[in-house]
C-alpha cells in the first residue's frame, strides 16, 4: 500500500499546482468572455438608441413631408375652385350675351357667298363653328 499511497502523493504534487493553475487561468478568461458579452450588449443598445432615433427623425421628417403636400394641395385645390367659380361666372356673363333666339350669329356673306374673314363679328369668346 505504500507504493499506492506514494504515487497518490506524488501526483497530487505534480498534478495539484498544474490543475490550480488551469482553474486560475479558466476563471480569468470566464471574466474576459463576460466583459466581452457585457461590452457588446453595450454597444447593441447604443446602436439600438441610434436606430430609433433615426426612426423617429425620419417618421418626423416624412410626417413633415406629408403635411407639406396636404398643404400645397389644398391651396391647389382652392385655386381650382377659384377657377371654376370664375369660369361659372364667365359662363353666366355669356349667357346674358347671348342672342335671344339662340341662333348663333352670322357673318355677311361676299359675292361668292362664303363669309369674308373681315366680316366675321362674333364674340371672342364664342368659336366659329
């Protein structure tokens, strides 16, 4: 049994101070491997805090953009209104002007009996047809 004994010994003298070695050196890079996860958790919420931002900013911007449009739309639109509401008035100036029997006027006729282009007296508004 000494010989059993002897070399139990001996390799907890070899062994012990290699393996207490190896822990030390495990838990030390456990360390470096938890700083590193902790660093890039910082670093992925940095990135996170920047990406919503951006998302805010370019929402903001394009809700910006929209009511821009909104706005120069409307102002079209009632320049459109204005426009029709000044060609109903147009219309209604026309309709006073115009002959009471309904027949469009005529030019005199030239010798050949075709209207001369001098004669033609219509409104300006109204078109030769």
């Amino acid at each position: 049994m000494g010989t059993i004994d002897d070399t139990r010994k001996l390799l907890q003298d070899l062994v012990t101070p290699d393996l207490k070695a190896l822990s030390v050196r495990v838990e030390a890079l456990e360390k470096r491997v938890d700083s590193g996860f902790a660093d890039l958790k910082q670093a992925i919420g940095d990135v996170d805090v920047r990406a919503e931002r951006r998302h805010t900013s370019g929402f903001a911007d394009l809700k910006q953009a929209i009511g821009d449009v909104d706005v120069r739309a409307e102002r079209r639109h009632t320049s459109l209104l204005v426009a029709l509401h000044l060609e109903e008035r147009v219309k209604r100036l026309e309709e006073r002007a115009a002959p009471t029997n309904n027949e469009p006027r005529t030019a005199p006729a030239s010798r050949n009996g075709e209207p001369r282009a001098k004669d033609i007296r219509l409104h300006p508004w109204r078109s030769v047809a």
